[in-house]
C-alpha cells in the first residue's frame, strides 16, 4: 500500500479529477458549473487516491474509479 500524502492528493489527485469530472459533464452535455466540479473534485480526489494506493492491476484501479465518478456526478446533479 503507498503512502497518501497531503501533497499528493493536493497537487495530482485533485487536478487530475477535475479534468475527467468536467471533460465528462462537457461530453454528456451538462454544464460544468465550478461549484459542481469543485465539489465533486474535493469529494472523490481522497477516495481515487484511496483506491490506487491498494496494489491492484492499472486496469482494475480504472474499473473501480468509473463507477465511484458516475455515483457522485449523478448525487450532485
């Protein structure tokens, strides 16, 4: 298991989350509100970080990340 810092979570995770949270809303036709986005971003940024600190294949990681996306993005819109 790999460690999660402050750091990491600040300055890859949550940026990173943001670009797939509003490529999706932009994509599906939904408009990216910055409030949606950010919210969303702080929300699922620590548990993606969660979810890749476990030694799972690459593959596997991005399976279990989508659906966590879709059920947040769903909750607040």
């Amino acid at each position: 298991m790999d460690e999660i810092t402050l750091g990491l979570i600040l300055f890859r995770y949550i940026p990173e989350t943001a670009l797939v949270v509003t490529l999706s809303l932009i994509l599906t036709g939904y408009e990216a509100k910055l409030k949606t986005v950010t919210l969303i971003t702080v929300i699922g940024a620590p548990l993606i970080a969660v979810i890749r600190s476990f030694s799972l294949t690459p593959g596997v990681n991005t399976i279990i990340m989508l659906p966590v996306l879709i059920l947040l993005i769903t909750f607040f819109l």
